[in-house]
C-alpha cells in the first residue's frame, strides 16, 4: 500500500479517523460521504493498493479515486473515503498498514461504520455496535452479539486495531440488504455527530432518500459493470 499525503503528518496528530465501506445498504461508504461534503472537507490525500482499481469519475468535489484521504481541521478528523472497496487480495495488507499509520499519528480514537441485515432487528433499536479493548467510549446501544461473524475490511480494520492496541469502536446501524439505505447511513451520522461533536444535519438523507439511492445505485452499477468488463469490451476515456 502506498500512501500520498498533499499535507504533513504533524498537523494529523492526535486525529479522529473515520471510514466505511461499500456493503449492506452503503451505510459505511454513504455516511462517510456525506460527512465529508457536508463539512466541505479538505481532500489530503490518497492511498494506492497493489492492485488500485483503475475506475474514477467526478464527484461533488472533484475527481475521484478509489480511496480517498479528507481532513477536518476544525475537528482534527480525517476520513477515508471508499469509492471502491480493494480487490480482496487487497484487503490485509490494506487494513494492516492503514492501521499501523493511524498508530504512527497516535489517533485519538477510530470509527468505523458498517450495517447490520435489519432482518434480524429485535424491537425498534437503530443499531448494534463494538469496540476495541482500548476504547473508553461508551454508547446508548445494544452491544453487538457474542459470535455474531464481521467480515471483509471493516473486520481487518478492527483486527489490526485490536492488535496495536488502538481504541476503535464499529457502529452498525440495521439497514436494507437488497438496496441502498439513506436512513440508515443517517442513523450513523447521528453517532459520530456525538462522539466527535459534528453538527452534520441528517435532514437530507432522511427527506431525500430515494433520490440518492437512485443516483447512488445509478453510479454503483455503472462502476460495477465497468469492473466486470476486461479487454476492448471497457469504455477507454
């Protein structure tokens, strides 16, 4: 993995570091999107796998690559932005050199954001979450079951932080399995809204849910078919 830093290290000491990924509902990778572009975050960065998908487009902020870094200096909060997840031979070398970085910036805490299959909601709760063993933060909310599997980045994330001792916590919010969940994601923003101590207004992904999950879909698919396809098959811009 290879990480291009546009700004120094030592103004990202001491950061809260925030990201999610592209699975159940898009919560992970829908919430921290909109954070970013709510808090018209400066882009400082990115970082490039082994095998970096060779897929981009133009976002509300300019030309997006598969991972991009943001950074919040009112909140010293940086973000990573997942347009893509990795390739999945990606993935350990990905989250295990990510996390060693975020160790080197002594990070003040990580938060990472995912979904649960609602299916599976007991009563009215939102979500379920959990946290490293060094993690002092304490939610109003059910803890994650014992057993229950994480899998993918998000696990790998949690993995390494565990491992050097770093405190994470994992907010997973229920959403829709079969399609893109705005309010979901909402619920999410609601959280680290109290953790870091944003004021992002979740109005708009409550209120305009089905039109981002259109336009969202629209661009998922695009991308999706775009990776399916190999040799002169491909769109070539």
């Amino acid at each position: 993995m290879e990480l291009i830093l546009k700004l120094s290290e030592n103004e990202l000491k001491g950061a809260t570091f925030i990201t999610g990924f592209r699975t159940i509902g898009e919560v992970g990778y829908l919430a921290s999107r909109y954070i970013v572009l709510k808090r018209n975050m400066q882009r400082i960065g990115f970082i490039a796998t082994k095998n970096l998908r060779d897929v981009t487009f133009l976002d509300d902020y300019g030309i997006a690559t598969p991972l991009d870094l943001f950074y919040d200096k009112e909140y010293n909060t940086i973000v990573l932005l997942n347009h893509l997840v990795p390739v999945q031979k990606d993935w350990n070398d990905f989250a295990k050199d990510t996390i060693r970085w975020l160790n080197k910036l002594g990070v003040k805490n990580i938060l990472l954001i995912g979904g649960l299959d609602k299916r599976y909601r007991e009563k009215e709760e939102k979500l379920r979450w959990l946290k490293t063993s060094k993690s002092s933060i304490n939610l109003d909310y059910p803890l994650l079951e014992k057993q229950l599997i994480m899998v993918g980045p998000l696990a790998l994330f949690t993995i390494y932080a565990e491992m050097l001792d770093l405190p994470a916590n994992v907010v997973l919010p229920y959403a829709d399995r079969d399609r893109i969940d705005p309010a979901a994601a909402a619920v999410a923003v609601e959280v680290i809204n109290k953790i870091v101590g944003f004021n992002v207004d979740t109005t708009e992904l409550y209120e305009d849910a089905k039109k981002l999950e259109e336009e969202l879909q629209k661009q998922l698919e695009s991308i999706q078919k775009e990776i399916n396809k190999s040799g002169l098959d491909r769109h070539y811009m």
